[in-house]
C-alpha cells in the first residue's frame, strides 16, 4: 500500500528500519513467517546510521495467519498505547512487529532486536498545525536582509524544501533550490526560503548549506531519507542545523531513524527543532488527529535537540503563542513566531491551508515584492538558529552560544509556557 495516514500518525507499511548487523536474522525470521520481501537481496542500508531498510510485499497476506490467531491479536490489541483508539482496527504493520518482537523475545531469553517504522514527515507549516485558517500568510514589501559585514560567520544547515534563489539569498546559500518558478506555486514551497531569510536576518556574515528533504508541498514520503541527509552532516563543519519540520506518533515514541541519526550526529552540531503548532488542542486527544496539546513532535523533543516553541515577539512580554505546544516540558526556549517578515517566493502563490488533515488552495496572492509574513515554530527555530550563529564569535563554538541562550527575544519555556 504505501503511506498510510491514520489517527494520530502516517508510516509505510510496506517497510521495516532493522539494525544493520541483525538485517539478516529479522529477513530470515519474516521468511519463516511466509511475509514476502519485496526484494530477496541485501535490502538498501546506512552504514552512518547502522540502519537497514527491508522492503515488504502483500503484507496483508503475510499476516494472516497471524490474524487467525486471537489470543495474539488481543495481546498485541492490548500492548498498544493508550492514545489509540478502542475502535481502531489493529494495523498489519503493527501486528507483524508485535509478533516479531514476541518471537525473538521467547528465542533469545528476552533480548530483541531494534525494529521500526519508517514514518512521513511534514513541514511545521504556519497556525495551526491541524486545521486550515486565514490571515496567515500575506505579501509585505520587506525587509531586505542585511548585507555581510565582511566577517566571515559559520555556516548553517537547512533541512527543508528547496530554496528559491531570492535577489536577498544570492551567493549566500549552497543547495538544492528552484531555478524557475511557474505560478501559481504552492505557498508550502516557500518554507525553506523564509526559514533561511530568517537566520541571515540575525547573522548576515552565516553560509548556509540546504538540502531538500520535503516536497513542494512540505511533506516526505518517508523519515529514512531525512535520516541519511541529517546524519551526512556529521564531520562536515556545519555547527548548526535547522530542523523546521516532524511528526507524531500515535505511541508517543520517536521513529527509530530519526532518533538513531540524531545520535549518530556528534556533540559538534547543534540541532535546533520547531515544537510542532497544535498547542491549541486540548487536553485530551483530539477526535480526528489524536494529537494534544502536548503531543511531542519528533525530532524536537529527542534528548540533545534544541525544541523551539512561539512567543509573539512583537509583544514586549513575549507571551507565547496559542499554537505553541501548552505545558510541554520538552520544549526548550521560545522565540519570535508570530507574523514574522522574510524572504519569500515572487508572484503568483497558492496559499495552500490544513483543513481536516489536507492541504487545500485557500486563495490565490501576488507576493510581487517576494516577502511574506508567516507564523509557526518553524520561524521561532529559525530565529534560534539564526541567533547562534550570531552569537558564534571569536572561536566560540555552537554549544558555547547555546550556553549563552535565553538572551533577548530569545527566552526559555518556563514550566508555565511549557
């Protein structure tokens, strides 16, 4: 089948992420349950992520038996977190693990290999994160971007869409970007080009280095190819990396490949993460997504990732934003999110909006300066971005700017906030 999105998540369901060195004792165990691998050869794997990724086939007939099987169903029926709902049908990608991991668990005295899901994952596009609302994208006349100092300042890595080669971005910005645009283009498009008139806003002397990981529409078919790019990063002299994108989960655990590239990263790149825009669910899960407003999103609430919820930065009490994640203890700081002024695409857009979990055209505007106001945590994660690498003088290192942070506009999430 492909991606499947259901309450509360998406993730293939046609595929496993394995540990490397255990690839061909799970391939061998899925054989001797009659599922099908797609294909019989060395499955495609990462070495920097000490990941594998086996390619299923007709997984619905190689569960099967496994459905005939009540007293396994319920338990693995009952072994599922609280947040899914009682009515929802038990997936086979789920049974198939629940089944897997029981296997190993009873042959090997308890110890199981590390398995997961490979999941999508989104943009943290503008207010709010779950359903579609206007006035949150429109076309302003600035601001231009300062121009370098003549300092030379580190460089800054953009995981994003690609990146439109705006007259502000010229020369300062190696990647994967748009040559041409054919309007109307989809708003979601500009993600990346605004996330990087951001950071050069506050350090203007910053390269950056952007690698397409998100669609024109901001969405990925799947977390292993972010995986590789976010750890192709390691050793490669780029102290901060902005993270402007993620999911949930409907476990609340965080995907397996996201978490394994994160720690394969090293202690030299700082990951700074937008906290996700669904602060204005309540507190129980919502009926059509599942989600809190609490919900972690990954990678942001991974240990060692910088998370960046909203305040209004043009509020001089920083009060923080609605759509901002409510009394989440995972979230480190806040910073400007609210209407913030950047670099955008030019000409026709389609102002593409969530309404009931799908992006639809809300209208149609002429951004003829290319600037745009928007609103997210992705914009207060690139704000933090853009402030270490401003605070990056002198020698000082990533981690020795992130020591100076709270500072400014920038603010840590108090337990209130949070």
């Amino acid at each position: 089948m492909g991606i499947v999105e259901r309450y509360g998540e998406s993730y293939r369901d046609d595929q496993l992420a394995v540990e490397l060195r255990d690839t061909a004792l799970v391939m061998r165990e899925l054989l001797a349950m009659n599922v099908v691998l797609a294909n019989p050869g060395p499955p495609p794997a990462s070495a920097d992520l000490g990941l594998a990724l086996i390619d299923l086939s007709n997984l619905a007939a190689g569960v099967r038996p496994l459905r005939d099987d009540p007293d396994l169903v319920a338990a693995a029926a009952t072994a599922r977190a609280a947040p899914y709902r009682r009515d929802d049908p038990l997936p086979d990608i789920d049974l198939l693990l629940f089944a897997l991991r029981q296997r190993f668990r009873a042959r090997y005295d308890g110890w199981v290999p590390t398995i997961g899901k490979n999941r999508p994952l989104a943009q943290i596009e503008g207010w709010p994160y779950i359903k579609g609302a206007s006035g949150v994208l429109n076309p302003v006349s600035g601001p231009r971007i300062p121009a370098r100092d003549g300092t030379p300042g580190p460089r800054v890595g953009i995981l994003d869409t690609r990146i439109f080669a705006h007259p502000d971005l010229v020369g300062r910005f190696t990647g994967d970007t748009v040559a041409t645009l054919h309007p109307p283009v989809p708003s979601t498009l500009g993600h990346a080009t605004f996330v990087a008139g951001l950071i050069l806003r506050r350090a203007p002397g910053a390269d950056l280095v952007v690698r397409a990981v998100l669609d024109d529409e901001g969405g990925n078919d799947d977390s292993w190819d972010v995986a590789t790019k976010i750890v192709a990063f390691r050793g490669a002299g780029v102290p901060v990396l902005n993270l402007s994108f993620g999911c949930a989960t409907v476990d609340r655990e965080a995907p397996l490949v996201l978490r394994r590239a994160i720690d394969r990263l090293g202690p030299d790149v700082v990951v700074v993460a937008a906290a996700g825009n669904h602060g204005e669910l309540g507190r129980d899960p919502d009926p059509d997504t599942g989600l809190t407003g609490r919900t972690p999103i990954w990678p942001a609430a991974l240990d060692g990732v910088v998370a960046v919820g909203a305040h209004d930065g043009h509020d001089p009490a920083h009060a923080k934003a609605g759509f901002s994640p409510h009394r989440a203890p995972w979230v480190d700081l806040l910073a400007p999110g609210v209407d913030e002024e950047s670099t955008f695409l030019t000409g026709d857009v389609s102002v593409l909006v969530r309404q009931e979990g799908k992006l639809v055209v809300e209208d149609t505007v002429d951004f003829a300066a290319g600037y745009a106001t928007w609103r997210g945590t992705s914009f207060a994660a690139a704000n933090v971005s853009g402030q270490l690498a401003a605070l990056m003088t002198g020698g000082r290192t990533a981690r020795e700017a992130l020591a100076s942070l709270p500072g400014g506009d920038i603010v840590a999430a108090t337990d209130e906030e949070r």
